[in-house]
C-alpha cells in the first residue's frame, strides 16, 4: 500500500508505539493518587508535558492535554469568548478546520458576531480586512498556521502585531503546521495555539492546547482538578505517552525528515505537472508546508481518479478528510476562487515520514495513465 494522506492522519511511530506497550503493562495508576504507583504516572507525564512544551519553544505549565486537535480549538476560542463575556465579536478565516469554522457557527447561534476573513486565490488572508473588522468588542482573533487542503501558511507574526495594537487575544491552530515547519509560540508570540498528536505519527484521541501564561480563559470541561483545573477528568495517560514519543521521535530527527518529504513532494510535484496535461496547483507555490499537494484535474471528479487509485493501493483525498464522502464543494477550494467543476476535479497528496521514493515512482507510472483513461470517457470538456 502506498499512504499519500498524511494529512488526515499519520502512522503510529513504532517508538511511540513501543512506549505506549511498555507503559500499558507496566502503569495503571491514576496520575491524582497520592500512592507511589500513581505518583509514578503522574512524573511521567510531567516529564511528557516538559517534551511537549519544549518543542514548542513553551514551559511546562502552558500546556494542557486534550481530548484532539478540535477539542483544542472549541477549548480555546470558547474559553476566551467565556472569559470575556462583555467581548461578543470574534473574527476567524473563511478557510479554517471545521474544528474552528463549526465552533465558529455555534457562537453565531448563542448571538456572537463572527467575521471570517476572506483568502486571495492562493488562500492567504487579507490582513486588511482583518485590520479593519477589529473592534473594541473583538475578544479573540483564531487563524490557522498551515491549511489542511491547500497546504498554505499564514502570516501569523503580522496577524499578532495587528492584534497587539488593538489589544486582542491570538489563537493558531497548528495541527498542519507542528511537525512540519518551525512552530514556535515565542517567535509567532500567540496567546493560545493547538497541535494534535496523530498527525505527527503519535496515537490518535490526544491533542494539547497551548495557553500562555497569565491569558484569561475558562475551562470547556468542569469536574475534577486535573490539568490544573482547566480541563477535568482522568487523564487519557496512555494516550499523552505515545504523543510525548513521537513528539521526541520528532525533534531527534529533525530537519531531516523535513528535507526527505520536501524532496519526495517536490519530485511528485514536478512529475504530475510534467506528465498530465491541464493540472494546476491549488494554493500557494513557495508559501506553502511542502508535503501538501492540492492538484486539480479539469474534466474529471475527483472521487473516480480517488477510487482508480485505491485499486492499485494508493492512499490519497479529495480534500480534507472531515469533508470526505459529502456532496459539497469544498469551502477552501471555493474560497480561493476555484468554480465548483474544478474544486471536485481536486486530489490531495499528502508526503510523510514513511513514504520512499519508489512510492513517488508507482504513482507517477499509475496516476497519468489513470487519469488519461478517465478523461477518454469523460463527457466534460476539459477546454471550457
Ligand atoms: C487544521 C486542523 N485543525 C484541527 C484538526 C482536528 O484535529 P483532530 O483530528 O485531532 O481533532 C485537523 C485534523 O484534520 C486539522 O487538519
């Protein structure tokens, strides 16, 4: 099989995995006991929430464990909307995660204003319009980092400097980003940024969510004392071990791993554009996490070019996965000016750390052949 939807999700690291064996026979203590089997849980996932922290460029007590990625982001833009109950205006981007965009939406019904930031044609936000619709009313601003369609970066350090001078609160989602590009809460100086353990090869179920120090939020989850009262119940501590691995498995490796995936991208890239008439790159060329391919294929949809690759066993998306298996248009792919026939003609390529170059090789001897093929028996016209 050959997995091309890193995106969506990553393989579990076998360190990682390793780890989470070990920890499984040998800890079942709840990390709040006073006893030493429980003590010893709780030092391990300190010492988890160090690593974590730290390769966020974070200290330890910024960190807090949740339940994904979305639960994350619901924590954060809640929590700030709950914390500052005379703020009722929040702005996001038109091309956020659901995780951010459906929060989004049930702040609207609970009567909060929303302003969504609209995206140029390679999806990077109009820092104007941002600029413009901050109002003393404004209690938190949340774009992404890196997008999970498109691949593009932000520019979050001029988001925060817009942000500062009118005195609003930052939240990133970096589930895209962490992993792939530097992500570092000092240097992109935001109050609040969520990153998600199963697309960095940790287990799935187990995300964090940055809060520097001294920001004012409230809790999502109320019950007991865990995690510093901010998010309550037993800690998923099998879950927090296999993300700190993989999150140190990470950081030994390095730009390493970094330069392969660009490098297996890039010779993916150049391959479809030279061998498949009428493709063209969704997003941006240079400003973009470099392992996210979005190509679109006129004359075609993308769910037949999808299914012709699953029968050679070849993993890819026709956008997020979030929004697989619907009738819609993606919202990204609109929002970046693409007509409905091109934005479900689009396939998503996503490189990670397991894939080889005779992986690259099989789909650049399948994919033109497939999508030839189908455009012979295609009744839309590829010149419209
Ligand atoms: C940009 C982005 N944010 C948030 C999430 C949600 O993360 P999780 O799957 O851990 O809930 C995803 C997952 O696809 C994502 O791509």
């Amino acid at each position: 099989m050959i997995y091309l939807d890193n995106n969506a999700t990553t393989p579990l690291d076998p360190g990682a995995q390793e780890k989470m064996s070990h920890f499984l026979r040998e800890h079942f203590g709840n990390p709040s006991s006073l006893y030493p089997i429980g003590r010893a849980v709780k030092e391990i996932v300190t010492e988890t929430r160090e690593v974590i922290a730290k390769a966020i460029g974070a200290t330890r007590t910024e960190i807090i464990f949740t339940g994904s990625g979305t639960e994350a982001d619901n924590f954060a833009i809640r929590g700030v909307l709950d914390a500052f109950p005379e703020k009722d205006e929040f702005i996001t981007s038109e091309i956020e995660h659901p995780a951010v965009i459906e929060t989004a939406r049930y702040l609207e019904k609970k009567g909060i204003k929303v302003t969504y930031v609209p995206v140029d044609q390679y999806g990077t936000i109009d820092l104007g319009f941002l600029s413009n619709a901050i109002t003393p009313k404004t209690a938190l601003i949340s774009i992404m980092h890196a997008n999970n369609e498109i691949g593009t970066i932000q520019p979050i350090e001029s988001v925060v400097k817009i942000a500062r001078e009118k005195g609003v609160l930052v939240h990133t989602d970096a589930v895209q980003s962490f992993g792939k590009i530097d992500v570092d809460v000092k240097k992109l100086d935001v109050n609040l940024l969520s990153i998600s353990s199963h697309k960095i090869y940790g287990p799935k179920g187990i995300g964090a969510l940055y809060i520097r120090k001294g920001t004012n939020i409230k809790p999502l989850i109320y019950g007991g004392h865990q995690e510093r009262e901010m998010r309550a119940g037993t800690e998923n501590t099998i879950g927090i071990v296999g993300f700190g691995e993989a999150v140190r498995v990470l950081m030994e490796r390095g730009s390493k791993d970094k330069k392969r995936i660009e490098k297996l991208a890039e010779q993916l890239k150049k391959g479809i554009e030279e061998t498949i008439p009428k493709v063209k790159l969704n997003g941006h060329d240079k400003n973009r996490v470099k392992g996210t391919l979005s190509f679109c294929f006129p004359g075609l949809e993308a769910e037949a070019i999808l299914l012709a690759l699953a029968t050679k066993e070849i993993c890819v998306s026709t956008g997020s996965a979030c929004a697989e298996g619907t009738e819609d248009v993606s919202y990204v792919l609109s929002a970046i000016g693409l007509k409905p026939e091109i934005a479900r003609s689009t396939i998503r390529f996503s490189v990670g750390r397991f894939n080889t170059e005779e992986d690259i090789q099989i789909v650049l001897k399948e994919l033109p052949e497939i999508v030839k093929n189908l455009r012979e028996i295609s009744a839309l016209d590829i010149d419209e």
